[in-house]
C-alpha cells in the first residue's frame, strides 16, 4: 500500500514508519509527508529517507475545510491508500474524512478513552493513574474517539517527570504503530461498530 504520513513535529513515530517499511515488516511503501509546519524535523527524516516532503502552510488557506480540502487532493494525487497522523496537531475534517474513509490512522499517548486530547501524559500522571500507555485508532469526526486498533500499556513509575512518562511511552507508540499499520496493510482490520475485529492471518 501506499502510505501518506502527515505530522507537525520530530516524527519519531514517522522514523519507525519509515524503518518499519524499509525492513519489510509494514508491506508498503511512505508514498508523501506532509506537515503543516514549516520547521517539523520529521520533513528532514523523511528526505533523507528519499521520500518526498512537502510543507502546507493551513494560514494560506481561507478555512479550516479548505486547508483539508487541499491536503486530502495532495494525498490522493500521491495515490495514498492509507494516511497515518504521526502527530499531526491539527484536527482532520470532513474533507479528509470523506476522502479517506476508514483509511486515517491515529496514534496517540494514553490508553484511550481515558485522557485525550493535548498534553495526556501530564492528564495521566495528573490523574495519578499506575498505568499508562499509548493507543492506534482510526480517526473519526470526534478528537480521539474512532475504533481502538492496538493499545500498549506501561508502568507510571514513583518520581516519573511528564518526561520519563512520555519516553517510555513513546517507545512503545514506535513498536504498535507500525504494528497497526501492517495489520491495515494485510486487510486483517475488520470495524464492526466501536470495534475492530483483528482477522487471523489464515482467515
Ligand atoms: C507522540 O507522542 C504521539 O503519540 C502524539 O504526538 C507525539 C508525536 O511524536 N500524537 P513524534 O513527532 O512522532 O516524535
């Protein structure tokens, strides 16, 4: 499949997407990178990866649903099969969601549905939960609310900085979602309802 990668940021997850790819554990191939930020490092990991890197500035757009209505045409004229927020910061709308049906893909840093949105490390470690982790799901109109695909979970440790929660998480968002995206990849991804069935591989 082809595999477009939007971010805003270090794309440390797009690193593992692209190492994922590179070693034939996820069966496809990053077709584009796109961010809405000029000065996102991923942009860099992705030229040196020898994928095209392309910036779009959402401020040169007159609305929101304009901007997502450019980015969804960009990705299509890419042939992109799949998207993958790899955080990405902003909110994707109907003119993606339309374009790309059940065919965006999330990550994001707590087992949801507890604490989403911005900052859920600090939610957690606010909230003094014990466990933490990161989840893969499919994006839906509502801010981290689509289909649970994988979830991982780690320890909170005593005396743990947002910090040391955020990099032990982070290892983990870096094993599921290439993990995720080759279960996608296979057609293995059944959603019935809330759910995602995940289809053996001799089904
Ligand atoms: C990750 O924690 C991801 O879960 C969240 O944003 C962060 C992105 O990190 N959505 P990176 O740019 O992939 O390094």
């Amino acid at each position: 499949i082809r595999i477009g990668v939007l971010i805003s940021g270090s794309g440390t997850n797009l690193q593992a997407i692209l190492d994922g790819c590179r070693e034939g554990r996820i069966p496809g191939r990053v077709a584009v990178v796109i961010s809405d930020r000029a000065d996102a490092y991923g942009l860099e990991r992705a030229r040196r990866a020898g994928v095209d890197a392309l910036h779009m500035d959402p401020a040169a757009y007159p609305s929101r649903t304009a901007f997502d209505a450019a980015l969804a045409e960009r990705l299509q004229a890419y042939g992109v099969d799949l998207v993958c927020l790899a955080g990405y910061m902003r909110l994707v709308r109907g003119p993606m969601l339309t374009a790309f049906p059940n065919r965006i893909l999330n990550i994001h840093p707590s087992l949801l549905p507890a604490f989403p949105g911005l900052e859920a490390q600090r939610q957690a470690l606010e909230h003094g939960v014990k466990v933490a982790g990161c989840t893969v799901h499919f994006v839906t109109a509502g801010v981290d609310e689509g289909p649970i695909i994988l979830q991982a979970a780690v320890p909170v440790l005593e005396g743990d900085t947002v910090e040391d929660l955020r990099r032990r998480i982070l290892a983990e968002e870096h094993r599921i979602y290439p993990e995720a995206i080759r279960l996608f990849a296979e057609g293995r991804l059944v959603i019935e309802g809330r759910r995602v069935r995940i289809l053996d591989r001799a089904e």
